[in-house]
C-alpha cells in the first residue's frame, strides 16, 4: 500500500530536506475509504509538527464526493483540484 510507504517517507525526507511545503497529489487515488482518509490525516498531522506545510491536490469530483460523505473536515487543509494549482499556490507563499 502506497500510504504505508508514504507515513515514514514522508516524515523522513521532509525532515531531511528542511521541507516548508509537501504536496499530496491524490489524482491516481481511485477511492477514498476510511482507512485511506485516516492515513492520509495522520501523515499531514506529522508533518504539521515538523512545520511543513501540506496541500491536497488531484481532488477529482468522486474524491470529494467520498470525503465529504465520510464526514471528514478539510477546514485546515488547503486543497486544490490540479497539482498545477497546489504548485502555483506554493510558489506563491513563498
């Protein structure tokens, strides 16, 4: 599973590489469950500790669709639906 690899690679090479900004693309994400969801949380939450910023890109109409049915709260997450806009948006703030 991607995300397994994703949690200690992440927090590894964000803290290497003195990261301010990661972007998770999920546009080859086929589905969203609750697992998925509460992987992907706990990664940006670790990251947020270390003090790197995280956007969500590749946000397609269905993904959306799931996470909002699944109850989950982006209010703290920028989100964007184009790894375009997420690297204008960095690019921007900083």
């Amino acid at each position: 599973m991607i995300l397994v690899t994703l949690w200690p690679f992440a927090l590894q090479h964000g803290s290497d590489y003195k990261l301010n900004w990661l972007i998770i693309d999920l546009y080859a994400v086929p589905i969203i469950d609750t697992m998925v969801a509460d992987q992907i949380f706990k990664v940006i939450g670790a990251l947020r500790l270390l003090g790197i910023q995280v956007v969500l890109s590749g946000i397609r109409a269905e993904i959306a669709q799931t996470m909002v049915n699944l109850g989950l709260d982006l209010a703290d997450i920028t989100t964007f639906s184009s790894l375009h806009q997420a690297v204008e948006h960095v690019n921007q703030a900083d």
